[in-house]
C-alpha cells in the first residue's frame, strides 16, 4: 500500500479548510496559522535536515488535529461535520486508478473500516466503503502472503443482511436482475477493489437497503478454508444530483432512451433504454439476435467521459403478435462531471465486422483498435443544469 510523502500531507494540511476562518476558534486558528508557518520553514531545500523534516511535519499532522479535536468543544456543529471529511491516510481508493473513487475519497465521502479475517496464517482487511446509490465498492487487502490479491481469491460471493446477492439461476428472468461484482486493481499487488452497481432500472430488479450489514466471503487459492469480512454499509444520497430527461430519438425502428441521470461525488450514472420492434437492419442485432448498440458519451466540451466499473444490464428479444420486441435495458457507470459541465451528448454506434460465422472478427481500424460506425440519427445532448 502507498504511503503519503512529506510532501503530500504538507499539501493535505493546507488544503483541508476544515471550517471556513469565522467558524474557527481563534485558538484553533492561532495554532493552525503556527503549524503552516513551522512547516513552511522546516521544508526549505537543505539535506541535513530531511529527518527533522519528517518528524516535524508528523508533529504538526498531530499537532493540528489534535488542536482541533480538542477544541471540538466549543466549536460549532459544522467541525464535527468536517472532522468527518477528512481524507484517509493511506487511502486505497485515492490512490487507486478509478478517478471517481479518488475524487470521492478526496472529498472525504468514504468511510473508514478495520474488519478482517485470517485464514492460515493470511489476513483479508475491509480498510475503506463507499455507496453512492449508484454503485457500491469495498477496498481490501492481504497480508502475510506474495502474489497478486486479485489472482488469488476464488468463488467470491456477497450477503446483504445474510442474503445471497444474486437469485439463483432457477429464478425466471435472473438475467434481468443479477448482478455482476467486479474485482479492480488496488494500488498494489496486495490490494483490490470489489465493486457493483444495483440493478433498478426494471421493475423486479434488484435495489439495496439503504443500510445493511454485507458479508464478503470468498477464498483463496491453495487453501481449504473461506475468508469472511462482515462490512457495515449506509447509503449516502445526500451531495446526489438526480436528472429525469426522458429525451428519445428514434431511427430504423430503433428508439433509445435517456431516462435517468445521478451525479455522485465517485460516479456519474446514466440509465438507458433502448426498444426496437419489426425489421431492424442485421447490423444492430447479436449472433443471439439481440441489439448490439454501444454508446460513447461526451462532455459539453467535447471530452470523452471514461468507464468507470463497466456497465449494467442486459438484453432481450421475443415475439408478440408476430413481431419480434427487441429490449435493452443499461445503467452506463462514468467518472464524475466536472461542476462546469451542462450537457451530455451520447453517441450510439456499432462495431463493424469482417467474416462470417466461425471466422467472423472485429474490423480494426488504422490505431490497431476495433472500427466503429456511429448512428448519428440516434445521438442526442442532454443538458444537465
């Protein structure tokens, strides 16, 4: 795991802005502004006194919140607030590579746990959770054995409030309501990220507690034995902006949806819906005969927005009354917006393809990458403030 520089938590101390100057005690303003001027001159460039350095600028971390703990007391209700918006120290999430779950932490909208379980010897940590209501992700840990955590853990499976996550597959439609856990990097080979989104954008699919208690068991290989963490887990909607477009575009029979839009401070979600009925041309449809409709999506600035925990949903055909009824249903999952962004253009587009049968393939274009072709018909700009 990653530990802060001197540098770093010299940088987190005097970004905090823990309370706004008139909200402050004046002791605890005092000491602050005495802290911030040790540090200043304990950092200047000399060599000889890199460990003065260190042990001070350990002193003033404490130093400081210290002070303010201790002054808690008589400061107002918003410090209890903004003790509880500190970023964690050694932060799986902040140093990880999903920019919404560095952002989040950042901001101080995760929470800190210390629940773990040891299996022969080898610890399995929970260290930090977040649940935006969008999508839910775990950060844990392994010690006391080499190689990579996330190559090593074998049939995980989550409970909420003992429950298994998943119905089984004898459940008609499971399909629709399933969901699929994801397993990211961590910032280490010790380290990993278990994450998934709810599923509820369909009647009957499935939607979390707002509080719950989740047990993550799963096991390692080599090892008889299963490790089980229980993790205490609270929705957090409250800094959640919510948008119901209900903007469509249709084209070839084919009609897309925007239903829903929440910004979290850790995801940007966007529920689609895509219906088609009749003839519809071979090019939008699986070998499975189901749609086969991507999506990118664009910032008002003409940026990209990346991926963040994939996406979720599924996709359906059958017929009625001698028609076939295409269905797909998507919570799309990118990194937060910038708060200057106003609008969304989505782009759906198709992949093209070489070949027929067993030697069908991915056309690839002149990067090396697999070719698309957008339906222009069917992009539309969303604005969002």
């Amino acid at each position: 795991m990653k530990k802060r520089t001197s540098e770093q938590l010299e940088l987190l101390l005097k970004n905090m802005n823990l309370l706004p100057a008139n909200e402050l005690p004046a002791v605890i303003r005092q000491r602050q502004e005495e802290t911030y001027a040790m540090l200043d001159e304990i950092t200047k460039p000399m060599y000889k006194f890199n460990i003065l350095k260190r042990t001070a600028i350990g002193f003033g971390v404490a130093l400081v919140l210290g002070v303010i703990v201790l002054g808690s007391g008589f400061a107002s209700p918003a410090l209890a607030r903004s003790l509880e918006r500190i970023p964690l120290v050694n932060s799986i999430f902040e140093f990880a590579g999903d920019m919404g779950l560095q952002a989040a932490s950042r901001q101080g909208f995760t929470t800190s746990i210390n629940n773990s379980d040891e299996v022969q010897g080898v610890t399995i940590r929970a260290s930090e959770v977040i649940y935006d209501g969008t999508r839910l992700s775990v950060a844990l840990t392994r010690e006391g054995e080499e190689g990579a955590f996330s190559e090593s853990v074998q049939d995980l499976r989550v409970f909420i409030d003992g429950q298994p996550l998943n119905a089984g597959e004898e459940i008609e439609n499971s399909f629709k309501h399933n969901i699929g856990i994801i397993i990211s990097p961590g910032t280490d080979e010790r380290a990993l990220i278990l994450q998934f989104s709810e599923k509820s954008y369909d009647e009957g699919g499935t939607t979390l507690p707002d509080q719950f208690q989740m047990t993550v068991k799963g096991r390692l290989s080599g090892m008889e034995d299963d490790f089980q963490i229980e993790i205490p887990v609270k929705k957090d909607t409250s800094h959640n902006i919510v948008h119901q477009p209900g903007i469509s575009r249709t084209y070839n029979h084919v009609t897309t949806i925007i239903e829903k839009i929440t910004q979290t401070p850790a995801t940007t979600q966007i529920q689609m819906s895509t219906q088609a009925v009749g003839d519809i041309p071979d090019t939008y449809l699986t070998d499975t005969n189901n749609l086969a409709i991507h999506y990118e999506f664009y910032d008002d600035k003409g940026n990209l927005l990346k991926y963040v925990n994939g996406s979720n949903g599924w996709s359906d055909s059958k017929k009625v009354d001698d028609a076939i009824h295409y269905s797909l249903k998507e919570d799309v999952n990118l990194v937060p917006l910038p708060r200057d962004v106003k609008a969304l253009t989505v782009k759906p587009y198709l992949y093209k393809y070489i070949g027929e049968g067993s030697e069908k393939r991915n056309l690839l274009d002149s990067h090396g990458y697999p070719a698309i072709e957008y339906i222009l018909q069917l992009e539309m700009t969303i604005p969002i403030r």
